[in-house]
C-alpha cells in the first residue's frame, strides 16, 4: 500500500491530478478544510460530504494530542473512527502551534518543551514522540516534526532553524520506518521545506527534502508576515526543485487569491482557517468579492445567499440556498449561532467551487486567462 499520485493535466506550471490514498481519492487541486480539535468549527460531517463536497480535512495533533488526547483515540481506533470522518485525513505535525507559544516553550535539540494553553502542563514534542502521536491518531498524510520560524526572523537564525528541521525530519524518517499503521490502513509522511524567505535557504531545504524520496512534500513557513511577492518568489524557488510526480502541499495558505495564484505556480493542495473563522466574524467569499454581512446595507437585501456563493457553473444545492442576505444581516447581528454555521458552510463550499473550477480549467487548457479573470473579483468588497 501508498500513496499514488496521478498526473492528468498541466497548463503552464498549474496541475490537475488524482491523489490516491486508502480513504478514497482526492482531485488536486484540492482545499482541506482546517478541523483543528477533530471538527471543523460550526460544521458537522454530513454537511462537509454532501454539500460542501469536502474529499480531505485536516486535524491537528498539538490541539488533539492535548484534546481528547491518545489513550482514547487509540481506544476509538484513530481520528477517522472517533469523529465519524470516512475519508482522507491530514495531520499537521503540531510545530507550527508549539511554536507560536512563544513565551511558553523552548527549543532545543531533542525537541520543544511547551506549556499546554489549556492547563499550564508541561510536554515535550520529540520527532520520535510526534510520529508515534499521528500513528495514534490515523491520519492518511502525516506531516514531519519542523520548526517554523517567524516571518521577520533574520539569515542566521532562519538557517540554524533549517538545519534543525532536517535533523529532525532525519529522526522522524527513522521513526517512521520501524514503526507500522496501528489500524490496518496506508500513512504516507510529507517532510516540511522551510528557510523563510531566504531563496538560497529555501533551495537547500527543497534539495533536502527532495533527496529523501518521499511521498508528498510541504512548504511551511510562509503566509506568516512576509509580503505576498516574496511568497510567491520563494513557491517558485521552491517547486522548481521538488519532484514533479509527488503531490505538493503549501501549508496555512491562505485568501482566494494566493490559492489560485500559487496553483500557477504548481502547488496541489492547501489548508487555511481563513473561510471559516472569516466566516464567523461575519464575511463571505464569493466570486465577486467579499460581503461583510454585518454592513446596514444587507440589512433588506432579500436575495440568497446561494445566488452570491455557488458560482456562475455550479448549480449544485448548498445548505443556505433558502436563507437571505438580510435574515444572515439578522443571524450575526443577532450572535445567533445558526449564523456562524451559514457564514462557515457557505465560505467553505466557495473555496472547494474555487478549486474546482481551477482544475476544470487547468484541465481545458485556459487556467491563466481565467486566473486573470478572477483576481480583480476577488479583491473587490462588494
């Protein structure tokens, strides 16, 4: 068993592809909507698979090694079993939380000492410790022990940050090769490149990385304070290096248009909090810009949401095609939590319509006009 990655269609540097894992297909490019604790926040399971048409989400083991914790994933048989989830399933290693916690941990070489944000204990994250966590947890795509270093960090401690990630990624390969899937199923383990946003860095992490063979790669790192034209250089510097045939991940990232924009660029997968925790305070995407819901000027706006969210191509029925503008105006002025449910589900089936059509047009051939098209929409405040 592994991970395959099928190439279907390029159009420049944008690809279409087919990753398979145990848990059933994913049709890159692909958006992985962010279920941090085990839930995607205001959206149950249902509503993620028949409406949004989520094929991937994502859980992260700092908030689930925390909470609920591994003796009783273990005993529920993995993440997939414990919140009812049948599909793929990517796990963020937990570095990039740990490290945020910056007045509360330390790092050294064995690992990262942290205290939990819920109770004040002490842990300590190893890359041996972390492989075994995601092993408990289950998840198809588990993601290497990394230091992420802050946008602004200066070369030398982005370097020493660096060669401390691929000492640790070392670790995680060995851990990860002596030990096996506790429930029956592929795990596939994606190294992280990082470097900030130093392009001679970056290119050593991405050959690094590279000469590990692995079964997907990740790019971390950025989407944390840098401009977005260095993002996007330091994608290019980036997937020029990592191989063509495995399947590539841009962690965090990011607004409707650095996803399309780093799909130019050859990225095939992505995760960010963004459309739901937007969606909580109030905005919406759409593919002619953003709405801030709690604006008076929605207040008697009697048109639904669904005729703003689907898309000009896709007529498929989504969970607010009956609800208007002016009763959701009224949910979150209200603070009425069936409000922050719509805002999520309608911002999460934008972004999964975005990716979608992305891949429909990487597939006809015409992704950079219709690129072209988009960005200016997409910036607008409607």
């Amino acid at each position: 068993m592994s991970l395959k990655f099928n190439l279907q269609a390029r159009c420049g540097d944008a690809r279409a592809a087919t990753i398979h894992t145990d848990h059933g297909d994913i049709e890159t490019p692909i958006f992985m909507p962010v279920g941090t604790a085990g839930s995607v926040k205001a959206v149950h399971q249902q509503e993620l698979k028949d409406n949004i048409g989520a094929q991937i989400i994502l859980g992260n083991t700092y908030h689930l090694y925390l909470r609920p914790g591994c003796d009783v994933l273990q005993k529920a048989g993995g993440l997939h079993r414990f919140n009812g989830w049948d599909r793929p399933l990517l796990t963020d290693s937990g570095g990039f939380q740990v490290f945020s916690l910056a007045e509360n941990r330390k790092i050294k070489e064995e690992g990262c000492t942290f205290r939990s944000h819920i109770d004040g204990s002490r842990h300590l994250f190893t890359p041996e410790g972390v492989m075994d966590i995601e092993r408990i947890i289950g998840a198809d795509i588990m993601m290497a022990f990394d230091e992420c270093a802050p946008g602004d960090a200066d070369y030398r401690y982005a370097k020493n940050s660096m060669e401390l990630t691929h000492r640790w990624l070392d670790r995680c390969i060995a851990r990860f090769n002596e030990t096996e899937p506790l429930y029956g199923y592929h795990q596939a383990l994606f190294p992280i490149v990082q470097g900030c946003r130093f392009a001679d860095l970056r290119r050593r992490s991405a050959e690094y990385i590279a000469s590990k063979e692995p079964e997907g790669c990740a790019i971390g790192g950025l989407a944390v304070g840098e401009p977005t034209d260095v993002m996007y250089e330091m994608i290019e510097v980036v997937n020029a290096i990592l191989p063509t045939d495995r399947p590539r991940y841009l962690m965090g990232v990011g607004t409707p248009q650095n996803l399309l924009e780093a799909i130019a660029r050859g990225v095939d997968m992505f995760d960010c909090v963004m459309p739901t925790r937007n969606g909580r305070n109030g905005l919406l995407f759409t593919p002619e810009g953003t709405i801030n819901i709690k604006n008076k000027k929605w207040e008697d706006c009697f048109e639904s949401v669904a005729k703003w969210v689907n898309g000009a191509n896709d007529d498929r029925p989504m969970f607010a095609t009956d609800y208007t503008l002016a009763y959701l105006h009224h949910l979150i002025k209200a603070e009425e939590i069936l409000g922050l449910q719509i805002c999520s589900i309608s911002n999460l089936h934008f972004y999964l319509w975005l990716v979608k059509e992305a891949r429909r047009h990487i597939m006809d051939g015409d992704y950079m006009g219709w690129m072209a098209s988009m960005l200016p929409k997409l910036g607008r405040r409607l």
